[in-house]
C-alpha cells in the first residue's frame, strides 16, 4: 500500500490551516472518522458505503485528488473479503466433515441395533420349538 495520500492530506489541512474538528464540521463527517482515516486505521470505519463517500467529501474539501486513497481502501477491503470468504468455507467443510461423522454414527448405530435385535430373537431359548415341545403337547391334547 502506498501512503503518500496520507503526509499529502495532513499537509494541505494544515497548510488550509483546518483542524480535524473543522475539517469535520465543514463536510459533516465524524471527527473520529477522519482521525481513522489520517492514521489508515481502516477497520475503525464505517461499512465502505458511507467510507467511500466521506473520503469523497474529504478529499474534494481539502482540494486533492481521492484515488489513491480510495485504491487503498479497496485493497483493505478486497483481503478482508477474502479473508470472511476463507473463514466461510472453512466452516462449511467443517459442517459437512461434522455432518457426514453424524451420517456413519447414526447408520453405524442402527445397523448395530438391528443386528443385536435379530441376535436375541434367534439365540433365545423360550422361542425355539423343538420336537420334544411338539410330543409334549401331542400328549396333554390326547
């Protein structure tokens, strides 16, 4: 990033002998705003919407070309877009890891439960009908 926007905005305000609260009462601009942007301390400021028109009013205030403050801006603007892209996607993959282990766990742990159910149907005693019950029941019935 050049900085040159910044010694060269500072210098007109004081060679227009402006003070910040000037500055900012001139333009109606927050005087915060503008301490910010003289020291580039860009996260302290507004959504770019209002950035870009304050640094507007600024410049044309101050009598001084706003490009390459403003190309500065963008530049601030276009890492931290990706750097909120990249955080995005890394959530995304972790939900869809976190979903597909949910996935397994559940299918994993059904598959377990119906094969312990068949598992005590067919291994409980009480249910097997052997020949000897068949002969038992022939004789009570006769």
């Amino acid at each position: 990033m050049k900085k040159a926007w910044i010694s060269k905005i500072r210098e007109v305000r004081k060679i227009k002998n402006l003070s910040i609260e000037e500055a900012s009462k001139a333009i109606n601009v927050p005087v915060a705003f503008l301490k910010n942007l003289e020291k580039e301390k860009f996260k302290k400021l507004p959504p770019a919407v209002y950035t870009k028109f304050h640094i507007k009013k600024y410049f044309d205030l101050l009598e001084v070309n706003a490009d390459e403050c403003l190309k500065d801006y963008e530049s601030y603007i276009s890492k931290k877009k990706k750097k909120n892209e990249d955080k995005d996607t890394k959530k995304r993959e972790a939900l869809k890891s976190k979903n597909l282990n949910n996935y397994f766990l559940v299918s994993f742990g059904s598959l377990f439960a119906v094969g312990l159910f068949l598992f005590f149907i067919f291994s409980n005693p009480s249910t097997e009908i052997t020949s000897s019950d068949i002969n038992s029941e022939e004789l009570l019935l006769e």
